[in-house]
C-alpha cells in the first residue's frame, strides 16, 4: 500500500492527472478500473478520478509493490545529474514559485529528444542542488517552462518553480495581460510603427508556418516599432500579442521584413552576407522585456513589474557598429 499526501505543488489539480503522472506506464483504463474497485481511494472513500485535489488530502493505493513499481517506472524518473547550484544562463528575478532566466541562442526551452538538455533540466538541476526540490517530488511535480521559445531565439523565459507559479503565469499567457517584447533586427528600412494582423497556419511535414490575410489558420496579431533604421535594415522592439511557433519570424517575412540570420523564413544571400560580416549564424531574434500586470496571492511579489534581459553580444556588437540614419540613441538603449 502507498499513500500519498497531497501538498501544494500536488494540490489544485484532478485526482486521475495526479494518478497519471505517478503511475506514468499505466494506461487509463487501468487507472479507472481500479478507482471502481476502491483499490485506489481519496480520504478513505471511493473516487471517480474527476475530484480536484485540496492540500492535505489522502489518496491511498492498495496495490501490491511490485505493481507499483512496474507502472512508475521510466521517463518521470529521468533528472538532470549536473548536480550544480549555478545555472549556464542569467538569472533576471527568482522567488519561491518563480525563476526568469535570459535563455542563450542554442538552447531549447523543453526536451524535443529524450536525450535532450534543455533550460527544464537546468531549472531541476538548480532546484535540487539548493534542495528545493527532491527526486521524490519529482514522481508528481516537475517545474515547466512557462513560455517557450525557439532554439536559437534567447531572451526571457519564464519557469515555474511550482504549481501555483506555473498556473499563474499560465492564466496571464491566457489572458495576455502579461505583455511580452522582442529585439529583432529586420531586412529593409521601416520607418513607421505598425500593428499587423493575419492568420497562421502549419505545416507539419515541414517544419514550418504560412502567414495569409485570410485563412482557417489561428489568428495572430503582432504590433512593432523601428528603434533604429537605415536604407538596409531596421532594429525592432516588436509586441507579440498573440504567441503563436515562429509567429514574428513569419510574419515580418511575409511582409517583406524577415530577420537577419534566419535562414528558414529569412533571405540567404543576406543572411551570408552578415554571417561573413559578423558570425551571425541564426535569426537576431531576443526576447528582451516583460511586463507583468497587477498580481494577487501567488506570484505576487513580481506584480506590476518591468523585467528586461541583455542582449547577446553578437547581436550588440552589430547594433553598435551599424550606421543608423535615424534612432541611433534609441539602439543605444537597449539593454546589453
């Protein structure tokens, strides 16, 4: 027999999401089977596997060791082994339910291959080192990336040390009253803020998106203006209303605007000439600022505030070497 108490990084969620997650090689059907035969019981009593979890709540499974055992087993067991306090990236703000990390150009936000390290099992690796975390929480919780963001895109990424951070962030991506920027420096003078609308659509075999005015794709909104520009190009503090895979990439390319060093939606004769110019190997894109809207409860003490994140310095250094026809104080405020 196990019993599990339920504390607060377990609390706030369905009794079978839980049961999921520690017996994570049990299908569904098996779960269920034995919540009707009160082989798994919440506080004593037969459960339907719909209640929502409170904290201090008792959920017992009368199931034989073994059985246990062999339906735990596997991916939830896999940590990161780094076993380091220090994390390869800046820490911009940190609280109890919170880490916001200044993610590098490279790095993937979650797992895409089980043999993957990405900035989750950075934030594991950190978290058990300062023992805020155990391997035996892990079989029910593991903190999340909040907002993803491409490999080579770096910048601001939001990570939830617990539940309830990760529900609160959540519910502002939602809600979009958390607001979030991006750096990018773009082919072709612009000379005029503007807020774009469209619809994106995948493409799943491809690896990629397609921007059209109308269309059954998801709608997308993105709002910039020109910090700096010249004849050539233009430096942009860009507005990403909506989150959508690659939506600022795509969106600026369908305009005729797409990012240096972007080679899926970019311009490659361009691209080569500021890779010979300046190393540039991937899109100049960095998510440089967030705005956090008024925050009660959880994660409060991150309300109403302004968080920026450096930018690279390949990504700097053509910043300041590039001549600017207009907007050079501009370019030069930001931050690096």
């Amino acid at each position: 027999m196990k019993e599990i108490i339920i504390r607060r990084n377990e609390a706030g969620q369905r009794l079978d999401k839980l049961l999921k997650k520690y017996l994570n090689e049990a299908s569904a059907g098996f779960l269920y089977k034995m919540l009707r035969k009160k082989n798994i019981v919440l506080n004593g009593k037969k459960a339907s596997g719909n209640e929502k979890l409170k904290e201090g709540d008792s959920v017992c499974l009368y199931l034989a060791d073994e059985t246990i055992r062999k339906f735990s087993s596997g991916k939830r067991n896999t940590v990161s082994k780094t076993g380091t306090s220090s994390l390869p990236m800046e820490i911009i703000y940190e609280d109890s339910d919170l880490l916001l990390l200044n993610k590098p150009s490279g790095m993937l936000s979650q797992k895409a291959e089980r043999g993957d390290v990405s900035v989750v099992e950075h934030v594991i690796s950190y978290m058990l080192a300062k023992k805020e975390l155990t391997a035996e929480d892990l079989q029910l919780f593991r903190p999340a990336v909040c907002n993803r963001l491409d490999r080579n895109t770096s910048g601001i990424i939001i990570a939830g040390k617990s539940l309830p951070g990760s529900q609160v962030m959540g519910q502002l991506l939602k809600e979009r009253t958390l607001q979030k920027y991006y750096l990018c420096i773009v082919k072709g003078k612009i000379t005029r803020q503007r807020r774009l609308k469209g619809y994106l659509e995948k493409d799943r075999y491809q690896n990629i998106v397609k921007i059209t005015e109308k269309g059954d794709g998801s709608p997308i909104e993105t709002e910039y203006v020109p910090l700096a520009f010249n004849e050539t190009v233009t430096l942009l503090k860009v507005h990403l209303i909506t989150g959508k895979t690659h939506q600022i990439r795509a969106h600026l390319s369908a305009m005729g605007n797409p990012l240096i060093g972007d080679y899926k939606y970019g311009d490659r004769s361009f691209n080569e000439f500021y890779y010979h110019q300046f190393q540039i190997t991937s899109q100049l894109l960095h998510a440089y600022q967030v705005v956090f809207p008024k925050v009660e409860g959880v994660c409060q003490g991150i309300s109403g505030k302004t968080l920026t994140a450096k930018v690279p310095e390949k990504f700097w250094r053509l910043i300041r070497e590039t001549t600017w026809q207009h907007g050079i104080q501009g370019a030069l405020e930001v931050p690096h």
